[in-house]
C-alpha cells in the first residue's frame, strides 16, 4: 500500500457571529482535511487543527504539502508508527526555531489518514488497531454555548439531553463570575458544569478567580494558567485541592504529560489526536494518565471527522471520561462526513465501519473548500 500523495484540504465557512475566546475571537470556522492516497485505491482521511492563529489555515497548507508529503510518498502506508517517528525526526530541528505546536498539529493530520487507510485496509476499526476496543458508547458534555446567552445556551444543552455543560472564562473577572454564577442557578446543582479558561490567567489572578468560581462547584477548571506553566500549574494543586483541573489539549511532549500525571498537577487530561501528533500519540498520552489513575476525557474541536478520530481514542482508554461536543451553530463541522455523529440525549457512539468507520462528503468537501 504504497503512498501516492498526501493533500491538504481546506474547508471553511464564515460564522454569522463571532466565537469569542479568551486568545481571541473565530469569524470563520476552518476545517482542515488531510487525504492520504495509495497507488492500491484506499484512500485515508484525518484532520488537523487550524483554529488559531487566524493564519494558522495557510502555513498548514505549506506545512504539509511541502514540508511532510515528500517525506511520504512511495513509501509503505502501513507502517503508520514508523512513519510518524520519520515525519517527526525529520521537522524536530525546526520545533526550535519555529513552532513545536504547528509542527504536531500537521503531523496529526497525516498520522490520522495513514490510521484510517491502515484501517481500511485491514478492514478494521482504528480502535482495534490501537489496542483493542474498551467502550462504544460515551455521556457527552456540551460546549460552544451561546456567546450572546449562556444561560439561555446551557439550558438549550440540557433539553437535548446533555447532563453537563461547559462555559468559557477570560472575558473579564466581573463578567466571567456572573456568568458561571448565572449558569450554575439556571441548571442546578445536578448538572456538572465545567469552566474552561484557554489558558487566560497568570498566577495572582487564576488564585483569584480560582477562588471564587470554586463557588458554582465546577466539576473541573480548564487550563487556568498557560499549559506549560507547571511551577503555576503546582502551586494552584496545592492552594486549591478540592478544585478538579484538567489539562492537554496543548500540550506536544509526552513527557509534558508524564511530569503532569506523576506530579498530579491535573485531575483530567485532554489529549487531542489532531493536536498532539496524532492518534498513536494521543493514545500514548491517555495511557499515562490511565497509569497514574486518572481519567481522560479527549479533545476535539474541529469537525466530525476529528470527533470521530476522537471517539476511537476514547474507546481505546480504559478509563474514559465525559466527551467534548461542539455545539456552536456551525453546520460545516456535522456536513463534512456522510454519518451523523450528532449526540442524542447527550450520548453519542463510536462509528462502526473500518478505518475511523465515517465517509468525507465529497460533494459538501468541494463545495466548501477554499483554495489558496
């Protein structure tokens, strides 16, 4: 199953409104597929993550189609792990003088299509080939929650089904405690309700907020500090020890995540198969948090074809936990594959079928895509 060429394909759409986030605001969502095509006709999907920065969609084009796929081509697709250790042998002098982050993501995208053609190949879910299925079947918690109306958002969650919602912080102290504040009285206290920070405080003032968003009994904060600020991350371990943290959608080293498993500076980690370097490594990461007793909850904010990617690393875990569902108004992110992937009574199950078991949307893919 020899390699022909390896592309970078770029969706996108405009939102009607913006998605603020504390790191800044998305006026488009982008949507970033990489195909893997084998001179035997399999083709493999993945995706790779394009939200931030805003130019992040174009150096992810060069990225791959210049930097990674003559690395590819010609050679035996089936060989996934030994691939992935050559794209990352060759690009590691560059995550010295560049960025470590863009590196991983654009290798994550390829690793992912070279699982889902090994996949199809063997006619075999990507689950399996990772270890072996453990769950098919996940609790979801909802995010991307009305930016206009939280409240209204939460509870709009919770009529679908979801048990637990999440609501994002760094928009301002006063503003981001009425918010958590709000949200906690409208769902009451059997909802989990999960904080996620994108990484908005430094030290004096995640002690602060920390504090007082303690009071709507979140179920876990996210990302309070900046994720690779460990002495930070320790010392609000040790401040606050009744307080749940999760961390890892951006982390890229796996020791990053050894150090914060063993150190328990995490009660939660969240690898992201089209972050961190891909599904093999995602894996690799859940396994060190499984090791050290914690569980995994797996990142994914992309399309349905990263949520896919996403439910085949949740699946593989031993101990899984609550599953990320985007449900910003954003119908690109549920068109780009033929299955409906869409959670129902805020459960959602993992896709049969071989490779990452979903079907790209040829149609919607090519109407959609942006070319440079």
């Amino acid at each position: 199953m020899r390699i022909k060429g390896v592309h970078y394909v770029l969706c996108r759409m405009e939102l009607a409104a913006p998605i603020p986030l504390s790191c800044g605001s998305l006026t488009h969502r982008n949507f970033g597929l990489v195909r893997v095509e084998t001179e035997g006709g399999i083709t493999g999907w993945g995706e790779t993550s394009i939200n931030f920065p805003p130019w992040t969609y174009r150096e992810r084009a060069a990225t791959i189609e210049e930097g990674l796929a003559p690395l590819l081509e010609g050679e035996d697709a089936s060989d996934v792990l030994r691939l992935r250790d050559k794209m990352v042998a060759a690009t590691r002098p560059f995550t010295r003088m560049w960025s470590e982050g863009a590196i991983a993501q654009a290798i994550s995208g390829v690793e992912m299509a070279l699982w889902d053609a090994r996949g199809k190949e063997l006619s075999q879910p990507v689950a399996s080939l990772l270890g072996g299925i453990c769950r098919k079947e996940f609790d979801c918690y909802a995010t991307g929650l009305r930016a206009d109306d939280p409240v209204r958002g939460a509870l709009d969650a919770i009529n679908d089904g979801y048990r637990a919602v999440k609501i994002r912080v760094g928009f301002g102290d006063d503003k981001d405690i009425a918010v958590a504040r709000a949200v906690r009285e409208a769902i009451g206290p059997d909802i989990a309700l999960l904080i996620d920070a994108n990484q908005a405080f430094d030290l004096p003032r995640a002690r602060k907020m920390i504090g007082l968003l303690g009071e709507v009994d979140p179920y876990w904060i996210e990302e309070p500090v900046l994720s690779d600020d460990f002495e930070a991350q320790a010392r609000l371990r040790s401040e606050f020890p009744d307080i749940a943290f999760a961390w890892g959608e951006n982390a890229f080293r796996l020791s990053h995540y050894r150090h914060v498993a063993e150190k328990g500076l995490a009660d939660y980690l969240m690898p992201d198969p089209c972050r961190g370097g891909g599904m093999g490594t995602a894996l690799d990461a859940a396994r060190i948090a499984n090791a050290e007793g914690l569980p995994v909850s797996a990142h994914h904010y992309g399309s349905d074809l990263g949520f896919a990617a996403m439910l085949h690393i949740m699946a593989a875990c031993e101990r899984s936990d609550l599953v990320l569902r985007d449900v910003a108004a954003a119908p690109l992110r549920d068109d780009i594959v033929v299955e409906d992937l869409v959670p129902v009574g805020g459960k959602v199950t993992l896709p049969d079928g071989p490779g990452l078991g979903v079907t790209p949307d040829e149609k919607v893919i090519a109407a959609t895509q942006f070319k440079f």
